[in-house]
C-alpha cells in the first residue's frame, strides 16, 4: 500500500509556499499579516471541520499539557528567530541552515522514541539532507556567522524539537485537535513580534486577502496530513518524504512563476527522489 499522507502533506506545502511566493511578489503583502492571514485561514478551517470530523476528545494527562505547552512556546520561538533572522540579514543563509533541521530532528526521534529506531532512515535523512545541501550550495555563497545566521540556526533547532513534540503529542491527542492548539497558541503570542498590525490588516486589499486564504487551506491540509503522517506511519519516515519539499517547490516555481530551474536543482529531485524508494522498498 501506497502511504499517502506524507506526500499530501510534501505536496500542499509546496502549493502553500508558493502561493506565498505569488502573494508576495504580485500583491506585496507583508510578511506579518500574511502570517496571520494564514494562521487565521488554518484556526478557521479546522473550528469548521470539528464538528464533522467529530475526533475523539482528549484525556489531557498532565504530561500531555506540559507538551503542549511546551509546543506553544517552542512554537513561538521558532517564529521568533525566523522573523530576526529575516529582519537581520538576507533570505540567502536560511537555506543550508534549514537542511541541518531534517538531521537534527531525525536523531532526537532516534534517540526518544524506541519505534523510530530504524537504522536506514536515520541515514537516508542524513545523505537526502547532504544532497538537498548539494543541490541549493553556490560558490560564490560562503555562510558567515552573524546574528542573522545564528537566529535562523535557533529557528532549525526549534523546528527539529518540535517534531518530536509532535510525535508525542499524537500518541493521545487528534490531528485536529493538536493543530487546533498550536495554531491558537501562536495567535495568542503573535502580537509580542507584531506591532500596529491592525491598521495594516485594514488595508488589505481581495487579492492580498484571497491569495492568503488560499495559501492557509494548502498549509491547513498539510499540516493535517503531515500529523496523520507521524501517527500512522513514523516521525522519521514522514521527514524522509518532506526532504521532497524544497525541490519540489523549485519546480513549481519554474511552472508557476517562470524562473529558472538548474540541472543541479533537477538532479537533487531524481536523488531524493531514488533515495526515498531505495529505502521504502
């Protein structure tokens, strides 16, 4: 059987991300209202589905509440550190610092949860991530450690935590109701990193608005599915498939917005691509 999940969940993000990418081109939203634009889309989406998906209500143990908690705050401060990061320095670092969160997060699963023990995906996660690296490495870049490097460093780390979070929190507790809790625990916070973002939300015109509507459904259904993903089928599986994500999303940039594709860039798709069959076979 074919596992769906994780490649629903690689795929809406790459339709997510790229979404952003037009609303930020086209229509020149701003990065903190597309944000809530989105996570209010997700908030929305899943009190709608509630009622028909009827999931299974909790029994909140006190260590369930810790990580949740915990996943709030975790939550916020790779937020946090990915907002300095952009404010700090420009966008070009954050990708070879992000290839280091797939490693990280691999072996904390690794090293916590006795079922994601699996030898071949921790070293499928780790060569996909050295090829991922391969395919996004220029030579004319060389990452210098500043403030800018060491915030997105912080917000990979977060990332790579809060998947082992994730996969804690599943044992007990819905998809739908983990999602529910990390999307209104960021609202809550969002307004300490967001300052006068009411009168800019006003101003907000229906293309701005519509393009983020759109891009909060994509993330809404991956989110979802990545989280259907872990509980069904293993943390360290579903990293493997969203290894996809960034080529993926390179390649939907090349039909969607016209820019250009490398060879480079295409080899690192076939690679991941071979590598994650290697490995499920």
């Amino acid at each position: 059987m074919v596992p769906i999940a994780p490649f629903i969940a690689v795929l809406s993000e790459v339709a997510g991300k790229t979404i952003d990418k037009l609303n930020f081109n086209r229509h020149k939203i701003g990065s903190n209202e597309l944000i809530v634009l989105l996570f209010g889309t997700i908030l929305a989406g899943i009190l709608i589905s509630l009622p028909v998906i009827r999931p299974p209500l909790p029994d909140v143990s006190l260590a369930l509440g810790a990580a949740l908690a915990l996943m709030i705050v975790v939550s916020f401060g790779q937020n946090y550190f990915d907002f300095k990061g952009l404010s700090t320095t420009n966008l070009a670092i954050r990708e070879p610092i992000s290839n280091f969160q797939p490693i990280l997060a691999s072996f904390l699963a690794f090293a916590i949860f006795p079922s994601e023990r699996e030898i071949k995906y921790v070293a499928a996660i780790v060569l996909g991530s050295f090829v991922l690296y391969w395919g996004n490495s220029n030579r004319r870049f060389r990452l210098q450690w500043n403030a800018g490097a060491l915030y997105f460093l912080l917000a990979a780390v977060c990332s790579a935590i809060l998947a082992s979070i994730y996969k804690f929190g599943l044992e007990t507790l819905d998809p739908f109701y983990l999602l529910l809790i990390r999307t209104v625990g960021i609202l809550a916070l969002a307004p300490l990193l967001m300052r006068q973002l009411g009168p800019r939300l006003r101003k907000l015109n229906r293309k701005q608005v519509g393009y983020g509507i759109a891009g909060g459904i994509a993330y809404l259904i991956g989110n979802l599915a990545e989280y259907y993903s872990i509980r069904d089928l293993g943390l360290n599986f579903t990293i493997l498939i969203l290894l996809l994500g960034p080529s993926l999303f390179y390649l939907s940039c090349a039909l969607v917005l016209k820019e250009r594709v490398t060879a480079k860039q295409v080899a690192t798709s076939a690679a991941l691509l071979a590598i994650i069959i290697a490995v499920s076979l």
